[in-house]
C-alpha cells in the first residue's frame, strides 16, 4: 500500500483542521502546560496559526484503542433490556472493544452516534463498566450489537490527520500496519495523513530486543508511506539548533546511541516540550510542504 498519497491528491477547500491521535505521546505526558513546555499539538498550534489542532491524545492507550476513536476498528455494543432509559443511563453490558480508559481522578466521557440517535458513553472513575444515554431523553429500542460511531471519527474523516500509534504495544506490532491503513481507509478523499513511527524509549537504545523491534517497524512503516512518514530518531544538529536547545554530553551520548536525549524528556519515555517540539516542527514542516 505504498504511497498512499501524492500533491496530486490534495483538493482545495476541504478542511484544514489537523486531529492529532494517540497515547500519552500526543496528550503531550511530560509536558508542562506552561512557559515553553508544551504538547506537540500545542507546538503546532504555534506554528501553524490560526489553524486548528485538535488533540485525541489518551495516556495509556493501545493501538486498538486509539483505532476505535479514530473510527478505524468498530465499536459494537449491547445495552441492558436493548432500551435507552429517556434521561437516565442504560447499562452496556457488552461492547467490542475496551477503548475508554478511565483516569484516576475523573470519569471519561466519549459522545457519538448509535442507530441514528446522539449518545454518550460514560465510563466511571475506578470501575470497568460503561454506561450510555441517549441526548434529549431519548426512549427507544437499540438492537443488540449495534455500532456506535465516536464523534471523534466523524469529526475527524474529512481533515489532515497524524497518527501516533503503537507505544504501548512495544514490542507486538503485529497489527500496526493493518490498522493504519484501516484508519487511512475510513477517512474521505482526499486522504491527507501523516504517521509518525513508534519512539524508542531512553532504556531502548540500539543492541536492545525492543529498539530491533521498533526500527524494524518504522522502517516497514517508512516503506509503507514514503510520502507521509515522520522519523521518530533522534534530534539533528540542525534541528536542536533551531529551538536553541544545546545538548549536554549525556544527551549526545543518548543520540549516538539511537533515542531521544534524556534532555529532552521527562522519564525513560515521555519527551518534555523541547521534545515535543521536535516532533511539531517535523510535522509542520511537511504540511507545509504539501500546502495541506
């Protein structure tokens, strides 16, 4: 499935919001929401004003995960007694895909569309179950199985997307690439996609099982989509210079060993804003060269 995309096939006038998906990777975990230190789609925001970003950035998710919002792999769910309760939630009590993660500290909210009707799905804070409702205290039947579409797939179909996707599956990447170009697929034309490759973490350098793991995959991925694929290696001189970032010697140490500085991130994986802006600046700089 190799290039996916050419210049020929962007149209003008379609839209130019650009929904960034993934884990804690694209939440921007590490990043300081103040000053410098900033998620990569807040760094883009930055440098591509006045345009729309939008961040679906989930801590912790999954490749199937993050495809369910992405509306790459169906939600099929069932709810108790196959009936919305007006105002009060219906208890789903079986669904396909376990893509809402709860944090630790508030419930997650996910609104969409089942069988024609607006919902939202809750899951509560500290419990593995899901409850749904339909808006305006809808009463009516909801066949068993049936899909649910996130209004974050919708929302998302017709604009620039980029996908961050398979930190959290180190080292298994056996459905990375399937579910990328299912996510390309569910997209409309014209299908404007960058994907970025998987980031070795600080303790994953080269001579590692994992770091073999992971190139092996970029590199499958790169092959993939020549067109659309962002490195995830290590900053250049260039690049670093750029953001006025100097490295220490520990950082140099870190990038001639394949991973991003310890400079540059908060823990052995989380990357902190200049990090961030690294990987901002490498998307930017392609969107511009598409004139997406």
């Amino acid at each position: 499935m190799a290039n996916i995309l050419t210049l020929d096939d962007y149209t003008p006038g379609v839209s130019t919001e650009i929904h960034c998906f993934g884990d804690s990777l694209t939440a921007g975990a590490g990043a300081n929401q103040t000053d410098f230190y900033l998620s990569y789609p807040d760094h883009l925001k930055n440098s591509l004003y006045p345009r729309t970003i939008v961040n679906h950035g989930i801590g912790g998710q999954t490749i199937e995960e993050i495809a369910c919002r992405q509306g790459a792999r169906p939600i099929y769910l069932t709810i108790e007694n196959n009936t919305f309760l007006g105002t009060s939630n219906s208890l789903i009590t079986d669904i396909s895909n376990d893509f809402v993660q709860a944090p630790s500290t508030q419930d997650r909210y996910v609104t969409g569309i089942i069988c024609g009707v607006p919902a939202i799905i809750t899951r509560t804070v500290g419990t593995t179950h899901y409850v749904i409702r339909g808006f305006g205290g809808s009463i009516r039947n909801i066949l068993p199985n049936s899909i649910f579409y996130p209004d974050s797939a919708y929302n998302a179909k017709h604009s620039i997307q980029v996908l961050w996707l398979g930190r959290n599956n180190v080292p298994d990447f056996s459905i990375l690439l399937q579910t990328i170009n299912n996510a390309i697929l569910y997209m409309e034309k014209p299908r404007r996609v960058l994907v970025i490759g998987v980031l070795p973490a600080l303790n994953e350098p080269m001579g590692t099982s994992r770091y073999t793991a992971i190139t092996a995959v970029n590199s499958t991925l790169k092959n993939t989509y020549p067109n659309n694929y962002i490195e995830s290696t290590p900053p250049t001189t260039e690049e670093m210079s750029f953001i006025r970032y100097s490295p220490s010697e520990d950082d140099i140490i870190d990038i001639n060993k394949g991973v991003f500085p310890g400079g540059m991130r908060t823990d052995s994986i989380h990357l902190n804003g200049f990090g961030y802006n690294i990987m901002a600046n490498r998307v930017a700089k392609m969107i511009k060269q598409y004139n997406w």
